[in-house]
C-alpha cells in the first residue's frame, strides 16, 4: 500500500449563473424535443457566459476555505487541476490567486493537467508532498469551460458537457483522526490518444494556421464509442491491481465517486465492477460532464448531502484523453 496521512479538510463549489435546460438544448442543438435527455440523462446544465475560469475557479476556492474553517494565509500552495486552460501563458493557477484578491502574497500557485483525472493526479502527487512535510496545507481547484469549446456538430458530445469550478482543500491528517490516503494508480495507453482531442491551437498547429478550413480542429472531438470500448476493456483489471494493491474488496466501499461522463458508460462499467446504486456518486442529471470537475463535484455533493461520513473508504475512478485510467482509495 502507498498510505499517506492526508486528510480533506474542506470542499466548496461554483456553477455559473446560466442554467441551460435540456429542452433549450434540444433547441441548440437543432433535434426533436426529448432527444437530448434521452442520450445524456442531463436534464441542465451549467454555461459560463460572463464568468472566466479563474473567476469561478477563485469563489469554489474562497467556498472551500470558508468550510475548512481556514483562510488564504493558512494554505502552503494553490495547484489547478483542470483539463481546460483560460489562457496558454500563464498557468491559470496564478490567475485564480489573482482573482482571490492574492496575486502579491507569493504562494506558489501552478497547474496540473491530465484532463478529466487532472483533480486525482493532483492530489496523488500532492499528497506526497504533504505527507513528507514539503506543504502542510493545500488548495487543489478544478475550474472547468467546456461550453467555449464544444463541436455543435456532433451532437452526442455537445449534449453532454457542463461548466463549473470546485475547489478541495487538503492538508495533514490530525493526530485524533484516521483520515488518509490509502493507495492510488494510473495507467495511461498513448493508441487512444486521437479518441478525445483538440489538434488544434498548440506547437504542432498553432492559432495563427487557424481558417475556417481547420475550424474543427480547434473544437472538441470525441469518439465516445471508441472510448467506451478501450475503457470497459482495460478498466476491470485496472480496478483489480487497485484493489489488490489496497487489500480492499468493492464491498468494503461506501461510496464510489466516479468520472461523470455519460450515463449509458458510468451505468455499463458499475455493472461490470459490480458497483451498486447505494454505493455510486452519480451527479451528472443536475450538471453535465465538468471534465476535471466532475470527480471533486462528485465529491463535494457526497459531503453536503452526507452521503458519506468521517471514516467511511471511499473510490474515487475515472478515464481521460491519453487514454488514461486513473483511481484513489482514501479513507474520509
């Protein structure tokens, strides 16, 4: 096992002011009505028209820290755990601490990104760093904007997808407390690269060879198919080592938090690892998938609505662009 004395000390969260229903996106996105809740299982979701990134990504900050019971002054370090940027230069950790009212205090701030499971590479490479004593307190904030960069030409993904921030705050486990990390994994297989991508704007093709004749490589594509079928085929034995490596049987866990992605594949893949419903964390209906945020939003609603408790093992699994695996098992 790889434990490691680190606790979640606070949670908080952001949705941007525009609810869009999925009647409005049945309209969108140009389909008969009904067509959108029957492939998505997202009744709304959440579009940021007049915020950025680091705007909401600083108030699920401030959220957190109020829940910790804490203030900036009591935080080591601010990583970004998002799978989108609000711009390339600079890292959009330094604009949340900017936007927190904090861009002179000097806390290290920077960013970690592995799309969808940024928010649990950030915290299994953190809580390292906590657990050695390099920082003693740290905010992890997945703020996502997804709606900026959607395809509305494939209509399956466009449907799907959500915007929002939530932040986690994280430190060391109290000498009264059983708090901790128990183990984690990734493993990433590089030929489902070209599954969920956006070719453009980086060194490769960059924004100056953008024309209406690249438009597309500059939006979001997914083959949610082809990602399903390499996912379910990995997934189970990748569940398997964790388990193994943890000592843990599913029936050991409270709760499962996994990636909100589609409802058929989350639905699909609990049967296959023979997750119940009392155990899964399923919030997609109410927010869309939030890319990075998901799995933390996840998180935050299994807390305010007390589906778990201090003590309880928790799973916290997903999938991103890579195609990547990627889990936790942390006792609350």
């Amino acid at each position: 096992m790889q434990l490691r004395n680190v606790s979640i000390l606070g949670t908080g969260k952001y949705l941007p002011q525009t609810c869009v229903t999925s009647d409005e996106m049945d309209i969108k996105l140009n389909v008969k009505p009904g067509w959108v809740l029957k492939k998505t299982d997202v009744k709304k979701r959440y579009f940021a028209i007049h915020e950025t990134a680091s705007e909401m990504g600083a108030k699920a900050a401030l959220a957190a820290l109020q829940a910790s019971n804490l203030t900036f002054e009591d935080i080591d370090c601010l990583v970004c755990t998002s799978g989108t940027s609000e711009q390339i230069i600079p890292c959009t950790a330094a604009l949340i601490q900017r936007a927190m009212g904090q861009g002179y205090s000097g806390k290290p701030a920077f960013d970690i990104n592995s799309t969808c499971l940024s928010f649990i590479t950030g915290l299994d490479v953190i809580s390292y760093m906590i657990d050695a004593g390099r920082y003693h307190r740290v905010l992890l904030i997945s703020t996502e904007i997804a709606s900026v960069g959607l395809n509305w030409e494939h209509k399956e993904s466009a449907a799907l997808f959500g915007d929002g921030a939530v932040a986690v705050v994280v430190g060391r486990t109290a000498s009264n407390s059983k708090s901790h990390i128990i183990c984690s994994a990734m493993e990433t297989y590089g030929d489902g690269a070209t599954l969920s991508e956006i070719r453009g704007g980086g060194t490769k093709q960059p924004s100056q060879e953008y024309s209406l004749a690249t438009k597309a490589d500059y939006s979001f594509h997914m083959n949610g198919k082809g990602i399903f079928r390499m996912a379910s085929k990995l997934m189970p034995a990748f569940v398997d080592r964790l388990m193994t490596s943890s000592n843990t049987r599913m029936a050991d866990i409270q709760l499962v938090i996994p990636h909100q992605g589609s409802a058929m594949a989350v639905r699909i893949l609990s049967r296959k690892l023979g997750i119940s419903d009392d155990q899964l964390m399923f919030i997609t209906p109410d927010h869309g998938n939030t890319i990075a945020a998901s799995i933390p939003m996840g998180l935050h609603e299994a807390i305010i609505q007390k589906r778990i408790h201090r003590g309880d093992r928790i799973l916290m699994l997903g999938t991103s662009a890579g195609l990547s695996l990627g889990g936790i098992i942390f006792e609350y």
